[in-house]
C-alpha cells in the first residue's frame, strides 16, 4: 500500500525487526540524537580556521566567506595563509583579488611540469604574484627520468613518423631512389611510413619494392620482407606465415610454424635494433627523454585530506574511519574516482557521504547510485542510517515493471531527492537520447569505415578487414533501428537531471567495446556489451555536465585477471587524460605501457596452430600506477587495519589428498589423449585441450563428477573436507558457529547421476548434524528466498551452506557466525577468491579467529591452478600497491594445461615438464641452426658467384647506355626532325600519319631519328611496335595518337639519363649487398651456447628421468623428412 510512497523507506526505517525473534522494536531515533544539528559557523579566530570553514562548506576557496567570519582584511588572510593556498594564473582575475585562490594540496599536485612552465611565463609578467609558485612548484617536480630508466619500443605512437623513416632507412641500407624525398621524384616508388591516427594504425607504402640482401635476408626471410616485419612491429602484431592449401573446393590457410619461428627470430633482431638506435644519437635522445618527461612523468599525485569535513546532517552515532573521510575528500575535491577498496572497507558509506556532501556544497544538484539489484533495498537502509533525514527514492522490480516505468522515471525527475538508488539492470532501461545515441554509433561507425579504408588501401590483413566490416554492418543495423524507431514519450536520461553517478561494483561494466587491431587480448573486450556501451554513454554525458567530477566507480576489485583491464577503468574515468597524451586507442595505451606479444601454440581444438595475444610484460610501470591513482583510491587489506577475524596461526589449512587409482589411470588417460590431440589424431569435435581441462579439474575435485561409478576414495579431498567440516561443527556449537563450503562444480540441477552438494550433505547428516542446519544456495531462487536463507545462517539456524562463487560473492553477508570457509576447488580469477574470502573475513564477525581451508588432490590440475591463480593476485596486489618497485615486470595469464603440464601433473614429476620445455627449445635452437647454416651457404654462393655477375653485367649495360646517349647528344638538332623512308618530316603530326602508313618486314629500316635507327614490328596479339636501335634495342607501343607516338619516341631517348642513373644505383646496391653477405655468412650462430648448454641440460634430464635417448622431439619444425634426417647430426640427442 505504501510502497509507492517516497517516503516509504523513511517509514521503515523507524522500526528494527530482530532476525530470531522476529520482534518488532523502535529504531534508535526514538532514544538517541541520530541527526547532527546543522551549525553555521559565525566566527573563528586564525585564517587557518576559516579556510578549514570554507572548504567544509563550500569544498572551495571562498575568501569573501573567510572575510565575513575571520574579521580580517583580504589581503591580510592571503598572507597568513602564504604556503596553504596558491593563485592560479589560469584562474586568476585581475579586477578581483577573491577569485582563483586553489589550496597548496590542489597546486602542488597533478601536472606539475606544466603547471610550472604556465607559472614561469606569468611570473615574467606578475613577479609579486607568481615568483612564489615558481619557487614552491620547482620543489615540487618529480625526478626526471634517463634514458636508460625508459622503456620505448617499435609501435609507441608518439615516435615522429619521419624517425621511424629514418631507422629503416639506416638499418636496412634503402637505396636513395626508395627513400622520402622532398621533391617526390620517385614518388611513385618511394618506400614510405605513414600513421593513422583514427585509429591508432601505422602503414608502410612499397613495403615490396626494395629486395637487398638487407631487406630479404639480414632482416626479412624468403617468405617475408623488413619491410613488412617492421610494419607488424609498428602495429603490435607478432609476424605469422600462412600456406595456402587446397582442401577440395575449399582452400584455407594454416600457419606455416617453422617459417614464422624464422620471422619472429627477424622481428625480434629489428625491435632490439630499433631499441639500439632510438637512443644512439645524443640529439634524439634528448627529444624524446624530454618529451617522456614532459607527457608522463610529470605528475606529483595529491594526498587527499578530509579531516575538515564535518558531515552535517550525519548520524553522530556513525564514525567514519580516516581512509573513508579522505576516500570522501578525493570525490568532492579529485573529480572522477575509482574508489579501489578492499571487501568491507565500507564503500557503501563513502558513496552515500560523497553524494550528500556534493548536494550540500553546491557540486551536485542529483545523484544516482547504482547498485546490483539484490542490493538496493539494503543500500536505501544503509544511506538512512548514515543520514536519517535524507530524501532518498528506492527503486523495487516494480517500479519497473512496463505499466509503471513511465511514471516512476517521471519521479526521479520531478523529485528534489538526495539521491536515487538503482539496480543495474534497471538503470540500463533509463534510455539515453536517440542523438546522443546517434551521434555515438555514427563516431564509431566514422572511425572504422576509416579503419577499413586505410587497410584497404595499404593492402591490409583479410581478416581485420572482414571483421571490422562485420562490426560495421552490426552497428549500421543498430543505428537503422534506433532511427526507425518511434519516439518514446518516456523522459531521457539527459532530463533527469541527474549529474553525479555512483555506480557499485562496477567491474560488472569491465566488457565495455575496445577497438583494437590485435585479436583476442586477454582483459580486452572487442564485441560491443549493451550493458557497458549503455553505461559509458551515461558516463560520458555526466563527464560533460560535471565538468569531469560526477562519476564514481566502486568496486573491490577494479583488476580481476589481467592488467589490460586497468585501460578500460580509465576509458570510463579519465578519458580526458588518455586523449591528451595520445592514449585514448588501446593498441597506442599498449605500445607506451605494456608489451603484447603472441605466441604460436596448438590450438585447444587440436585444429592446428593459432595466435594468442596477451601481455607478456608491463613496462613505465610507475608512470602508469601515477597515471590511474589520478584517479583510483587504492584500499587493499595489508593498507587497512580493519576490526576483521584473522587466520587461526596466520595462515590457510592446506589439506591435500593423495590420487586414487582411478584418478591416476585417468591422468595417464589424459596424456595419451593429448598426445593425440598434439598430432592431430583426433577431430576437434571428438577431443581437444581445453576439454581435457575441465575434465582434469572435475577429476581433482571428485572422481565420480567423471565417472559416476568411480569408486569413493575415502581419503580423497572431498571426504577430508566433510571430515574437516564436522569437526569445526562440533567445536563451535556454543555460538552455533556456520561455515561456507565454495565449489564451482558439481553444482546441484541438471539430472545428473552424481551430486557433489547432494553428497557432503548426506555424509554430514550421517555424522550426526540435522537435515535442517544444511542449505544450499541454488535453493533459493528469489531475492526474498535468498535474503530469508542468508538471515538464518547469521542467526545460526542453519550451519553450513553450499554455494558458488557467482552465487554467493557480491552481497551475502552471512559472516555474523563464521567459523570455517572451505575451498572445495580452486576458481580460475584472483578476484573470485577474494569475493569468496571478503564473506568470513569481514567486519561484524563475532570470531576474532577463523579457519580457512584450501584442497587439493595431489598431481592433478589442482595444485597448479592454485598456483597460476596465486601468482595472479600477488602481481595484481604488488602493482595495485605500489610494491612493485621494478620499472618493468611480467603479467601473468590465465591457464589451460598444455600436454608438458598434462604429462608432468599425471607422474608427479616437476622435471617432466623441464625435460619437455628443454626439448621444445632445442628443437627450435636446432631449426634455427640449420636455417642460420642454409642462409650462410646460399649468401657466400651470391658473395661469390650471384652479385659479382649482375655487376659485370650491369656495368656493360650501363656503358651501352652511355653510348646510346653520346648518340642522342651528338645528333640532337634543335628542332624536331625525323626520317621515314628517306623522307624527311618537321611536324610530328604528319610524320606520325605517315609511320602509322608503313607496312615493311620488321628486320627493315624504315628510317632514322637523333641517330638511333627505326624499324617497325607488327604482332596481331602484341599490337605493333617501334624498334629503336643504338647499341641497345628499346621498343615503343605504337598507339592511336599520331602525335603521341613521336612524343614517346623523344621521351624514351630523355629517359636515358634516367637509365644511367638507375644502373648506377644498382650497381652500388650490387656492391652494398657484397659488403653485407661477407659480414653476414662470417658471423657465427648466434645461440651457438645456448644451444650447448640446452643439449648438457636435455641430457642431464634424459639421465635422470631414465628416458630413452630415442625419445622424440616434441615440436614440428616443419621441415621435410629428408631436412630433418640431415639436422641431426652433431646435434642429435645422445
């Protein structure tokens, strides 16, 4: 009846039901003063004072405030305020000495560089004013950074176009002709870079025209060309060969791996070279140290103090702890915020004072909070009892259902509320504008029909092409709908008036579309989300009205799995800093900060090879961390001292479980089948890797998740966790002491044979606990249902609940009695164990102590994907932290066991897999060591035999040309002349009548021009031809034109000079390529001792695994029997 009511949740909020008895009593308004009385400060006594008055107050500088309460002159409180407050010159106004008064954490913080070029040039002008920011801003400048502190490789954006010019240029010996020039006379064949900046793509024109040794061997192979290596390096792509095969009707390509292991040797020499160069010479050294400092190390972060705030309005009740108040400050004063903290650091009351404050201080007119909608009733109770008198408007399901949802939007918009609270699904049916939408789509669609014309015209990759013509065509499809659709007469978001968004949990808004042209980045999101697209638009359209300062994200964890996702948290809040450094594409965010590199592996399918993008390493990580704490408020557990249960002997009960017989035959099972899936014995239908991962995983959890028939180990994990769980039980009955049980798999439903939930909980019965003390969380299927199962697990009814990670992370606060958690499995994100953990390790825990158990079965996928995950979170937490104290450092990806991990989980035996990585690597060492061998052979051949030919050749050629135009120079006449049949003619017309007329054999000389004599060939399928002899033999296309043909007769005895120029430059290309192949077939192999010490280590591991020495190599090098026959000679395992 009162739901509808606005004020409903006021009237709630007046009674506190007790979740046992269910007896209804008065809240604490009834007894207590649960509303700060709202004191206006009349007077104070020091201008510190009133400065801390006017921030509290207005969040800003208001000195004719300070004036009125500090009875004082204005000129006098500056002064006394020297050092806590600074003017800014951008803000200043020089008829009014209030205005642009900043506080000292605000100046001396942010860009600083800039900020003290912008004072230099005003104190030249206004010394008294700004000779004192110059002063305090110079002691403010981070340390500049060397060139050896900075990471800068082939792709970064920011490298002039004409730099990357001029390293191909050096390093690959172009000749001139091919080079940029400025009057383009060989514009035509000019090897060119160009940069797209729409899209972050980098091009190279006549990638085919230069064939020098340098191009084709020192740098390039036979497959493909520097130019072409470069151009993939440019653009963040690791090279790959495709061969072209014919599969019936069909043809296909597959990835040639021994040819792109040859060109990823080249690739990685060029990048190193590039590295090499950038910084060899002083003067580009300089430019770009100075322009790295100048664009990212140049920011000093501000340290954000709240201890002024005095929250009136606020429950006094409710103390707010230090790292929440200046949590609080960085909203109101920082603009954009990722409020980074940890479970239960209380990020429900920083939103909820954040937004009341901003109301209160004039920063914010509306704010909307959105929550996950299980939570919005709890986060509408939460805000009213931090602030009792707040007008808050709580949305429900019905709020939204069709007939009722015009007219509640209508009510947020009509309402003077302090806030609206939203779930999230109901916030996505708030629409944005068709035109914001319009013009949104209409950008996209804008920036890839770029993107698609560029590759076009630069011969780009297929596949790109055609995917980005997809997401084309989709989102043409989108914006058609969206334009024929009627008008809906429901308010927009833009007239909501809504201008501050706080928005919880916002990882669920991570797969937000980022173009990109490399495929399949680990954290990256290509296909475009509704739910995030929706939420940026939002976002965007908030930024614009707030002037940057009205969106705050919330979330525990920001980097759930890899750190490329940290890119897509700054598109949301700092978009604005990306597009000024040149960032704002990710592949441009990627080649400044991270280095993306694809490796070539099998495919899980066992289709063949495939391509996998991931960020191998991190790099200028401090100028990163500095970029995103602009606006990430970082809040771990170790940062925080808060009133949480702590581990029994401080640290986890590791329980591990010996394999069965069963499972190990099915491990041994699971190598064959790899083995199998490795060659290509199977279809990818029948078998593949990653469905051997999950089988590995179902197995280490329990065996009859595989088999339902499998036998019950007693000993394996699963009964050592019921054993572990009664236990803990019994010894807490005096509190009713409940505990979690985590497990991914073996959820109930489905009609399976064996249920995992459905047997602990019958072997816990059997051990003496009552059918009614054991839930589980797929039980309750409504929010109503879920909320009543939560209350009895914190009453103590129920003991233990059974649940997963998705079903029971965000928002179960059960942790009134916890005991025990259990980890049952192992999930695959650092970020699920932390949503597991955040629900016993929490504020309002009644134990100081608790246990926490993780299982494993022995020599399964168990124990190496709590490995993989534990590396994960230490990585992430090291750099959300700032403990990385490296410059650079590894990312680490998610995992799918490969066949060395299968077989070395299957035996037990860590060195299995050494001795397979070992084999892998000698494999491609020795292929390597063969090609180095074949191309040292070939080039002392071309050294010898091939280049010194084409120069005598070349030579003669040439000194024929010069006769020829010795020929042309001494019979040119000054006017034109020719001969045809003795007759001689002055007008090219006429004489080109009468060439056209002459039907003689084509050994016979029809006459003579410039001294060259003419002759005339007449082919039916060639056309007809002038032959013009010298002491060499040219042929002109005889056309329709009369005139024409004459003309090109001319051209072609002007062009000789053109000639002798072109064979000169190929004889000094000749010679260039000689220096080059001596230089390059001298040279030793390059991983010569790497090489050795591979082979003593691999037999090192033959001897004591006890293998045979006939045991095979693991990789395909490609080549062909008879090549591999001859590989191995000296090299062969022994």
């Amino acid at each position: 009846m009162f739901d509808d009511d606005d004020d409903y949740p006021l009237l709630c909020s007046l009674e506190e039901i007790n979740e046992k008895t269910k007896e209804v009593k008065k809240a604490a308004i009834f007894n207590k003063r649960t509303i700060k009385k709202i004191e206006k400060i009349k007077n104070v006594k020091t201008a510190n004072e009133a400065l801390i008055a006017s921030l509290n107050e207005f969040g800003e500088i208001r000195l004719d405030y300070m004036q009125s309460i500090y009875n004082s002159d204005i000129n006098k409180i500056i002064e006394e305020l020297q050092g806590q407050i600074f003017l800014d010159p951008l803000l200043a106004n020089e008829n009014d000495i209030t205005i642009g008064w900043i506080t000292q954490d605000e100046y001396l913080s942010g860009n600083v560089r800039e900020k003290l070029n912008i004072a230099k040039e005003y104190s030249k002008k206004y010394p008294q004013k700004y000779l004192y920011n110059v002063k305090a801003l110079e002691s403010a400048q981070p340390e500049k950074l060397e060139a050896a502190d900075i990471d800068i490789r082939l792709g970064t954006t920011w490298i002039d176009v004409q730099d990357i010019e001029s390293f191909i240029y050096e390093t690959l010996k172009t000749p001139n002709y091919y080079k940029n020039s400025e009057d383009n006379t060989y514009e035509k064949d000019e090897i060119r870079v160009h940069y797209n900046e729409k899209n972050a793509e980098w091009n190279i024109t006549n990638k085919g025209k230069d064939s020098s040794v340098s191009a084709t061997e020192t740098y390039g192979t036979s497959r493909i060309n520097a130019y072409k290596i470069i151009e993939e390096s440019l653009n963040l792509k690791s090279v790959l060969i495709r061969d072209r095969v014919e599969d019936g009707d069909k043809v296909k390509y597959v990835v040639n791996s021994k040819e792109t292991m040859l060109a990823r040797e080249k690739q990685n020499l060029i990048k190193q070279e590039f590295k090499d160069w950038l910084f060899k010479d002083p003067g580009r050294r300089n430019k770009y140290v100075e322009y790295y400092n100048e664009q990212f190390n140049n920011t000093r972060l501000r340290e954000y103090d709240g201890s002024h705030l005095t929250f009136p309005g606020m429950n006094p009740e409710i103390k707010l702890r230090k790292h929440q108040i200046n949590a609080i400050a960085r909203t109101l004063y920082g603009g954009n915020t990722l409020l980074a903290h940890c479970v239960g650091a209380g990020k429900s009351f920083e939103m909820i004072a954040s937004s009341m404050e901003k109301k209160r201080m004039g920063l914010a007119k509306k704010s909307i909070l959105v929550v996950p909608n299980h939570l919005t009733g709890q986060m509408g109770n939460e805000f009213l009892k931090l602030y009792p008198s707040a007008n808050i408007l709580v949305t429900t399901k019905k709020d939204f259902e069709k007939h009722n949802r015009k007219k509640f939007i209508s009510r947020i918009a009509t309402g003077d509320y302090d806030a609206i609270i939203i779930g999230h699904s109901q916030f996505e049916k708030i629409a944005v504008s068709n035109e914001r939408q319009e013009i949104m789509i209409n950008n996209q669609i804008d920036q890839i029909t770029e993107a698609i014309r560029e590759a076009k015209e630069n011969d780009g990759e297929k596949w790109s092409i055609k995917q980005m013509e997809k997401f084309k065509k989709k989102l043409e499809i989108q914006l058609k709908e969206l334009l024929d659709k009627p008008k809906d007469t429901t308010i927009e978001f833009e007239q909501l008036g809504i201008d501050s968004i706080y928005v919880d949990e916002a990882h669920n808004y991570k797969n937000c579309s980022v173009f990109s042209k490399m495929r399949n980045v680990a954290g990256i999101n290509t296909s475009n989300a509704k739910k995030a697209s929706d939420m940026l638009m939002k976002c965007e359209y908030i930024e614009e009205v707030s002037n940057g300062r009205g969106v705050i994200f919330a979330t525990g964890t920001p980097i759930s799995n890899s750190m490329s996702e940290m890119f897509v948290m700054q598109r949301f809040l700092q978009n604005k800093e990306l597009k000024s450094k040149g960032l704002q594409h990710f592949d441009a965010w990627a080649a400044t900060f991270g280095e993306v590199t694809t490796s070539l592996e099998l495919a899980p399918e066992g289709t063949g090879y495939r391509m996998r993008n991931r960020f191998s390493k991190f790099t200028n990580l401090p100028e990163l961390m500095t970029m995103f704490k602009k606006i990430a408020d970082i809040q771990t557990p170790d940062m925080l001292d808060l009133p949480i249960p702590k581990l029994k002997d401080g640290k986890y009960k590791l329980i591990s479980a010996d394999p069965s017989e069963f499972t190990q035959e099915k491990m041994d099972e699971f190598v064959v089948r790899a083995d199998a899936i490795r060659k290509a014995k199977v279809k990818p239908y029948e078998d593949n890797m990653l469905k051997i991962t999950n089988e590995a995983r179902l197995l280490g959890t329990d065996p009859r998740l595989l088999d339902p028939d499998a036998e019950n180990d007693m000993n394996s994990k699963v009964n050592k966790c019921i054993e572990a769980v009664f236990k803990e039980y019994s010894e807490s009955t005096d509190i009713k002491g409940t505990q979690i049980i985590f497990s991914d798999v073996g959820t109930p439903g489905g009609g399976k044979e064996f249920s995992l939930y459905d047997y602990i909980k019958q072997e816990l019965i059997k051990k003496g606990m009552k059918e009614d003390e054991i839930c589980f969380i797929h039980d309750a299927k409504t929010d109503k249902q879920k909320e009543k199962m939560f209350s009895e697990v914190r009453q103590g009814t129920k003991r233990v609940i059974l649940g997963s990670t998705s079903k029971m992370g965000v928002g179960t606060n059960i942790q009134t009695r916890l005991v025990a958690l259990h980890h049952l499995d192992c999930p695959y994100r650092p970020s699920d164990i932390e949503q597991r953990e955040g629900r016993i390790l929490r504020q309002g825990n009644i134990c100081s102590e608790v246990n926490i158990y993780r299982y494993v079965t022995k020599d399964t996928f168990d124990s190496y994907l709590w490995q993989i995950v534990e590396q994960k979170q230490k990585f992430i937490s090291q750099v959300m932290t700032s403990k990385v104290t490296q410059r650079n450092c590894e990312d680490i990806d998610e995992a799918t066991l490969s066949f060395a991990e299968v077989k070395a989980l299957a035996t037990g035996n860590p060195l299995i897999k050494e001795k397979m990585d070992i084999d892998n690597e000698v494999a491609r060492l020795i292929m390597l060591k063969n090609e180095h061998d074949k191309q040292k052979y070939r080039q002392q051949d071309d050294y010898l035999i091939k280049y010194p030919k084409l120069i005598t050749a070349t030579k003669q050629t040439l000194e024929l040309i010069k006769k020829d135009k010795d020929i042309r120079d001494n019979n040119r006449k000054e006017y034109f002349e020719i001969v045809l049949k003795g007759n001689i003619f002055t007008e090219r017309v006429e004489a080109g009548k009468f060439l056209k007329s002459i039907n003689e054999l084509k050994d016979n000389i029809i006459g003579e021009f410039n001294g060259f004599k003419l002759k005339i060939e007449r082919s039916p399928r060639e056309g007809d031809q002038l032959i013009v002899e010298g002491n060499l033999t040219y042929k002109i296309e005889i056309g329709h034109s009369e005139s024409g043909n004459l003309i090109k007769l001319e051209n072609l005895l002007d062009s000789l000079d053109r000639r002798i120029e072109k064979h000169e430059n190929k004889i000094l290309e000749y010679e260039r390529n000689i220096d080059e192949l001596k230089e390059n077939y001298e040279k030793p192999f390059s991983y010569e001792s790497e090489l050795k010490e591979k082979l003593k280590r691999q037999s090192e591991l033959n001897t004591l695994l006890n293998f045979d020495q006939k045991d095979e190599v693991i990789v395909d090098d490609g080549s062909a029997p008879e090549e591999k026959k001859q590989s191995k000679s000296k090299y062969q395992e022994r």
